[in-house]
C-alpha cells in the first residue's frame, strides 16, 4: 500500500512527488516511458519561478538565458531586451528527470496505467505490465489525454488545441542570429502563432492553432522557417495536444487528483503549461499532506482557473484585435516585462492588461524624447538616452 500514486513523471507528477517525499510519504511514480524521454515543448521558463517553488538549483539542466524577446508580425520585427535575465531555456528530457531525481519516491518506468478503480479507503491501479497497485490515493499527472480522467470519470469536455514541434539543427550564422532569445510569429495562421526558441545546440521550432485544418500546421511550419533560413528537410515533426483552460471542470474526486495537462490547465493565451504543472503538483501534493483533498479543486480554481478565466478574455481581444495589439503592445518594453512578472507568478492577467494599456503613454512619451535625442545627438546619444530612461524606471 503506497500513501500516493503518481501517473506520470513531467513537471506535475515530479512535483508532487517531491514535496510529498519530502514530507515522509511513500510514493510511487509510474511512467509509461523510459527516462529520459523526449517531451516537446518550448522550455522557457522563469528562473525566479523555480527558485521560488524549489529549494535546489536547476542550473545543470539549463540550456541558455534569454537576453532578449522578439515578436514578428505584419512584415515587421521588433525584439525587447530584457533588463533582467529571468527566463531560461530547457529542454523537457533533462529538465523532467533533474527534477524526478530530487524526489523521494520510488520511480517505474515503461509502466503504463491501464485501469483505475476507485474505493471508499483506497485506489487500485493497473498496469500494462499485470502489475496490481494500491495507494491510498491516486494523482493522474500523465498528460492531456489523461488515462486516470477517463477512468475516474473526470474533466469530461476538454478542449485542446493542436501543435507541431521540431527540434532543429541549424548552421552557426543562422543559431548566433537567434542566441539572444525566443522568436514569437503572429499572422501566420489564426488563432495561433510560431516560435523560434534557442537551445544549447540547436533551434526548438514550433506552431500551435485551435482547430487547424488538416495539414496546416506541418505546411506553416515548413513555410515560415524555410523563411528564416531554418530547414526542416528530414527533421521529425512531433505533434502533441495542449489542455486549453475554457471553464472550470470537475479534476479532483475523494482520492483521485488530476494535475498539469491532464487537469487541462494549459494558459488559454499563450499555452503555457511547465509553471501551471509545477504549481497544480505542488498543490495536489498539499492537499493530500493536510488530508484535504476535497480542497483540491478550489484551491487550483483560486490559484490558476480564475486568472485563466481573464486569460480567456485577453486572448478573444488579442486574437480579434491582432493588428493593434501587437502595434501597440510589441514594441513597449513594459508589456512585455508584465507578461514576464505572469511567467513567473508575481502578476495576474487583469494586471497585465493594466500595465500594458496604462503604459503606453509612457511609452510614447520616452520614444519621443529619445527620437529627440537621436535627431540633436545622432544613434549613440539615442540609446544613451534609452538606457537612462530605462534604468530609471
């Protein structure tokens, strides 16, 4: 009799197992792949997040920093640096098995659940394997098409969006061109958009859309990084669902708890899932350690659901209003570092959208003084000016 089972070893399952390790509990992790296993997924993720949420360094497993953010849109490109280094780049094999490892937990991998039950003091699982388990209770952290949803008959009207990743090699011009940080590409396809992201050795390229058309995605992607000069020619195309947040769902029963993708908590804006994972395990973790549980499902409503409910309206403006947002919005570096604050849980979706709107007079006013300064002075007075302004502020 295990006090937990987990279902799944990516960010929701390592960290709950983790803080319930830590607190004593005999936990076993069951993983239908072999780790290390590839994940696709962008991988950036906020520094400060994690030094929060965890009392150990993820340094080993970082791949780069990011020194800057670039969006592409109607045939102009603006890139934002960034004043401090807070987001970092991973890759999902290293950054999974870093964090199961800190665990106290027994781990089995190529161990696929089959069946769920569910009884008044216990659950029973069932693996692919024959093997017959019992934990006191049962965390289905194995992604958007969770096999312990279905068993335990939760999170039945799941929307998910479609995306397509590939993990690209690229010549050293073309890799020094990227090195500073992510690319995000709008107007190629609707509602959805493009990333270019820097790792150690090479590009993570990708495209996601709500109800895409057959083919779309793999023909986009194809098309716009053969633009950038980034081949796709005999490079796997891996496609994998995202859990769009739409509306709050049943994810929790007496004993079982669904966590990360399988609890659709994927950001219905950007797509985000890796801090929504950490933060869903960590709280299914503390509510099975104060014996709890029905506290579950409010206490992730209160923490991600009703910020994403917000998300939901930002992306109906964004997507509706594309062309003004992304004019008004891409080039203003404050936009930008309240979207960074979100990444790293200081700020909600109501106070981005307050700094963003509240800000561009700011903006405008700061790029006419500087426009100033470069017609008087020329460009090296210019961004002496920007760097003044910026520091200040």
């Amino acid at each position: 009799m295990y006090d937990v089972i987990i279902a799944g070893a990516g960010p929701a399952g390592g960290t709950a197992a983790y803080f319930l390790g830590e607190a004593g509990r005999r936990v076993l992790v069951l993983e239908k792949e072999i780790l290390p296993r590839y994940k696709a997924c962008g991988g950036g993720l906020s520094i400060r997040f994690l030094e929060t949420t965890f009392p150990f360094s993820f340094e080993s497993v970082i791949e780069r920093d990011v020194k800057a953010i670039t969006y592409a849109f109607g045939g102009r490109t603006v890139t934002v640096p960034l004043r401090r280094r807070s987001i970092r780049m991973v890759m999902r094999d290293r950054f999974d098995a870093h964090l199961l490892a800190q665990a106290k937990a027994e781990v089995r991998t190529g161990a696929a659940i089959r069946k769920v039950a569910e009884l008044p003091d216990r659950v029973t699982v069932e693996t692919n394997h024959g093997d017959a388990l019992e934990g006191r209770y049962l965390i289905g952290a194995d992604g958007a098409n969770s096999v312990v949803a279905r068993s335990a008959g939760l999170r039945r009207g799941k929307t998910l969006a479609a995306a397509i990743e590939a993990e690209a090699p690229a010549p050293p011009d073309i890799m020094r061109h990227f090195a500073d940080g992510p690319v995000f590409i709008f107007g190629e396809i609707y509602p959805g958009y493009l990333w270019i992201f820097p790792k150690a050795d090479h590009l993570s390229v990708g495209i996601a859309a709500l109800h895409p058309k057959h083919g779309e995605l793999q023909a986009t992607l194809r098309r716009v990084m053969a633009r950038y000069g980034i081949s796709l020619e005999n490079i796997p195309l891996r496609g994998h669902p995202i859990p769009i947040y739409t509306r709050r769902e049943p994810i929790s029963s007496a004993r079982v708890l669904l966590a990360g993708d399988a609890a659709g908590l994927a950001d219905p804006f950007s797509g985000e899932g890796i801090r929504l994972a950490i933060t869903s395990g960590r709280l299914a973790a503390e509510a099975i350690l104060a014996g709890r549980a029905e506290r579950y499902e409010r206490a992730v409503f209160w923490r991600i659901g009703l910020n994403h409910t917000f998300g939901l309206a930002v992306a109906a403006l964004f997507y509706n209003l594309q062309d003004l947002c992304l004019t008004l919005g891409a080039p203003n570096p404050y936009t930008t570092e309240a979207l960074l604050d979100l990444l790293s849980g200081r700020a909600s979706y109501p106070a981005v959208m307050l700094r963003a709107i509240g800000t561009v007079p700011i903006y405008a006013l700061t790029e006419g003084v500087k426009r100033t300064a470069g017609l008087l002075d020329g460009e090296p007075r210019r961004k002496r000016v920007r760097a003044a302004i910026r520091s200040v502020q």
